[in-house]
C-alpha cells in the first residue's frame, strides 16, 4: 500500500514534468517562429524600400520597367509574408500599424 502510494505520487510528479516540458517546448516553437515572421517581414519591408528607392532614381526608359518589375516582386512578397503571418496568429494588427504606414488603397503597405 505504501509503495502504491509512492508510485501513484511519483508518476503524477513525473506527468506535471512532462507537462511543464511540453508547454515550455510548445512556447519555444511559438516564439521561434514568431521571430522568423517579424525577420521576414523586416528584410521584405527593406526590400521594397530598396526597389523603391532604385525606382525614383532611374533615369534611363529602358531600366524603368525593370524597377518596375522587381519593385511589384517586393511589395506582393511583403504583402505574402504579411497575410501568412496573421493568418499563423504571429503579428496582430497593432504590431503591423507600428512598424508599417498603410495605405487604405488596395490594402496595400506603403512603407
């Protein structure tokens, strides 16, 4: 009877362990991948602001639609990373509205 009782205490002990390391793992993976969001959204939003700012300052017509191009490239893959990180429940809106000015055309981000 006493060594039941002793077991009986030792595999709840060992399940609250267990319990505890799962949850703090569980939590681990969350805010790994949500630092691997907020990274990615931070190189795209450099990004667009590189393509951007190569786009006010080409001169030459035929280099134009280039910019143009990569310019489109960088803001639909800031706008992906943005809809797959609210949709993964990693940056809210409030995170969004403080790192980037929005335009409401389109939804589109402006930076």
């Amino acid at each position: 009877m006493i060594l039941q009782s002793i077991s009986e205490k030792s595999t709840g002990i060992l399940r609250k362990y267990r319990d505890k390391v799962e949850k703090n793992q569980a939590e681990r993976a969350f805010l790994k991948k949500k630092a691997f969001f907020r990274e990615a959204l931070k190189q795209a939003k450099a990004d667009v602001l590189s393509k951007r700012n190569h786009f006010e300052n080409v001169t030459e017509e035929k280099l134009l639609n280039c910019c143009i191009l990569e310019l489109t490239a960088a803001e639909a893959r800031l706008n992906y990373y943005i809809s797959l990180a609210r949709k993964e429940n990693m940056v809210n809106d409030e995170y969004l509205d403080y790192v980037f000015k929005r335009d409401s055309y389109e939804g589109s981000v402006i930076m």
